[in-house]
C-alpha cells in the first residue's frame, strides 16, 4: 500500500534543502534575507512542488529533472502568501502557525520580501544550465508557463477578483472562476512543468492538466469547509475569517454538506483523469484524495 506521509515528508525535504541551499547562495547578511527565510522556510505543506516532482515521476522521468521548477513555484507560492496576509489585503496575523511576515518584522520588509522571493524564482529558472537548444527552449517553455500561471491573467487575477468580491455573493460559476485561477493557476503549472521537464506527451500533458484543475478547485473547497470548521491550532491560522470579511465560498454559497459533496465529486474527477497512467501515478492519486481529507 502506497505511504503518502512518508512520500511526502521525502519529497518535502528534498524540496526543503534545495530552497535552503538557494537561499543561502543569495544571502547578502541584510534584512531582507531574514525576512524571505523566515516565510520561505516556515514550514509548509509544499503541495505545489511535491505536485510538480510527482508529475515528473508519473510520466516515467525522474523528480530531480523538475527540482527546480519546483522551487520556483514555492517561492512564488511563499510569495503570494506573504502578500496576501498584508493589512491592504487580507490582514492576516498568523500563517503557518507563526506571525505572518508583516507582523514579525514590518509591512515594508513584507512587501519587499515578497517581490523578492518572486524575482529569485525567476532568477533561479533562469540559471538551468542547458546542453542544447532544445534543452534551452524547454525552459523558456517552462518560464513562461509559470509567469503566466503567477501574473495578472492567473494568480493574481485570481486575487484581484477575490478582493473586489468582497461583501457580495457571487454565483458558482463566478466563484469556480475565481478560484482557478487565484488556487488552481499555479497548482496547474506545478503539473504542467513537472510533466513538461520529464517528456511527457500531449496525451499525458492533456490527462495531467485535467487532473490539475479538478485537485486545483478540490484545494480551494476544502480550504473554505477548514475555514468554517478547521482547528486553528492544527492549520496555523485563524478561522472563521472568510465570514467576518463577507467573503464568497462554497460553504456560503453551498452549505458544509453540499461542499464536501462537490469537493468529492472533483476528486473522483481527478482520479478518473490518471487512469491511463499505471502505478507511477500513485502518489498523484493519493494526493488528490489527500486535498479534501487534510486537517490543515
């Protein structure tokens, strides 16, 4: 029987020691540096880059091809994160059971701290060293594809239109659209690059994204039942914060039990979307069932 935990706690640590070792590659001793390593390195589930590894893996390459790909989106992940905790925006406290960035140093060092992270991931994908002009296309493929997935017709988008929701009631189709591309945008690309970096095919890029976008938006449900129902102590952060702001979710729009419903329906769409991939898909199938059962 496939162990997620321990492919997880693996995969995370591998993912871990290369953010340390590029951290620590870029590290000039001033505060900016503390600042990016106390976000960066926080602790966190790492689902985007465990994603991207996997894809690799199911498409029969190896995790190592698409490490840094990975990283890159982890850091644009840890980015967005520290962005969306600032007073301007969602004016978050606590984030991965520790004082969000704005709060243990200040919102200036915030703000640059997350533009930062931002530029080194693209400085990072921009330093793969490359044997051919294949190779080098690929990456410029891969580049784009992930400033596509972070930019202003993706993530932060995505964002955008979450702000501007704010005290009014959207419908499904508006709030499936919103969170494609504020959650599921980069959760695709994670897909995309790993399959991309490992060989995949059109059929399997086809399957993968498919897989993607119903995890993407099965992520973003449970997210707002764990923000009605979640433990704040397990999830390091507060909940009931999507209610106080007015916010549109499933669970307002739905119900607990109608979204628990639909994140279930998305997960067996997902599972459906690998059934062409053999065991290597594994861990990609128990993640998916991973996404809606998690505590935090």
């Amino acid at each position: 029987m496939f162990d997620l935990k321990q492919y997880m706690n693996q995969k995370s640590q591998i993912v871990n020691d290369a953010l340390a070792h590029i951290l620590q590659n870029n590290q000039q001793g001033a505060t900016i540096d503390e600042a990016m390593q106390y976000s960066l390195m926080a602790g966190g589930k790492r689902i985007r880059p465990v994603l991207c590894l996997a894809a690799a893996e199911t498409v029969g390459g190896n995790s190592s091809d698409a490490l840094t790909a990975a990283c890159a989106m982890e850091m644009i992940h840890t980015y967005s994160l520290i962005h969306d905790d600032l007073p301007a925006m969602d004016n978050d406290e606590l984030r991965r059971g520790k004082p969000t960035c704005h709060i243990a140093f200040d919102e200036a060092t915030a703000v640059l701290a997350g533009d930062a992270l931002l530029t080194l991931a693209f400085e990072v994908l921009a330093s793969v060293p490359v044997s051919n002009s294949t190779r080098a296309a690929d990456w410029l493929q891969i580049t784009r594809i992930i400033a596509f997935a972070a930019g202003s017709r993706g993530m932060i988008q995505g964002q955008m239109l979450d702000m501007a929701a704010e005290g009014r009631t959207l419908d499904l189709a508006e709030l499936e659209s919103m969170h494609n591309l504020k959650t599921g945008a980069l959760i695709e690309a994670s897909l995309h690059c790993g399959a991309l970096l490992a060989g995949a095919n059109k059929a399997q890029l086809a399957s993968l994204r498919s897989y993607a976008r119903n995890i993407g938006l099965a992520f973003q449900v449970a997210d707002d039942i764990l923000n009605v129902e979640g433990n704040p102590e397990m999830m390091g952060k507060a909940v009931g914060t999507d209610r106080a702001k007015q916010k549109s979710t499933y669970p307002a729009l739905l119900g607990l039990n109608a979204s628990r419903q639909f994140a279930r329906k998305l997960t067996h769409r997902a599972l459906q979307a690998l059934e062409t991939f053999d065991s290597k898909a594994e861990p990609l199938r128990a993640l998916a069932i991973y996404i809606i059962e998690r505590k935090r």
